[in-house]
C-alpha cells in the first residue's frame, strides 16, 4: 500500500513538472498557463544586496573552516591513535590561517564596496 502511495505521488509530481515545462513551450495554450511558474523579477539593488549578502556568507563559512581545521585534525589524529607530526601540523596551521585570511578578506572588502 505505501510503495503504491509512493509510486502514484511520484507520478503526480512528475506530471505537474512535465505540464510546467509544457507550459513554457507552448505559451498560446490557455489551460496550460496555470501549470506556469515565473519567479518574480528583481531589481538591479535587489541582486546587488543578495550578492552582497552572499560574499559575507561565505566569508563567514572560510572563518568557520578556518576555526574547525585544527580541531578537525586534533580529533582525528587523537581517534586513529597516531602521533602529531610537524609538517601536517604546520600544513593544518598554514590552511586554517589561509581559509581565516580568506574570509576577513572577503568580508572587509564587501564592506568597503
């Protein structure tokens, strides 16, 4: 009863996408513009502030890998039972102050603009 509850739903959406898409093609087919789906314009300042939004963002996430690398490697080194080595700890080091660098770059000059 449920894989053919999953079946006729995955049917269901298969075919609203399908009309969709339809929909698109033939534009002077009346009943079919309710299938349509037009994501609403935006503004040039709109996208500018989105994109704005999503530089800090990821300069935010570069921060955060940059904090969770060390920690990262600690854990794993400490549950596989093997020894700290220099150069993957001066590795671990270099790529968390590059990712850290990184983000407060991204979010300083997003601000400046």
């Amino acid at each position: 009863m449920y894989r053919s509850l999953q079946l006729v739903l995955a049917g269901l959406i298969a075919m609203v996408f399908g009309l969709s898409a339809l929909s698109r093609r033939f534009p002077d087919v009346a009943w079919l513009q309710a299938f349509r789906y037009d994501p609403p314009r935006l503004s040039q300042e709109q996208r500018a502030r989105m994109r704005r939004r999503a530089n800090i963002h990821a300069g935010i996430e570069l921060i955060l890998v940059g904090i969770v690398l060390p920690m990262l490697y600690v854990a794993v080194t400490v549950m596989f039972f093997n020894d700290f080595t220099t150069t993957a700890t001066a590795l671990v080091v270099t790529g968390s102050l590059l990712c850290i660098s990184l983000g407060l770059t991204a979010i300083w000059r997003n601000r400046r603009s």
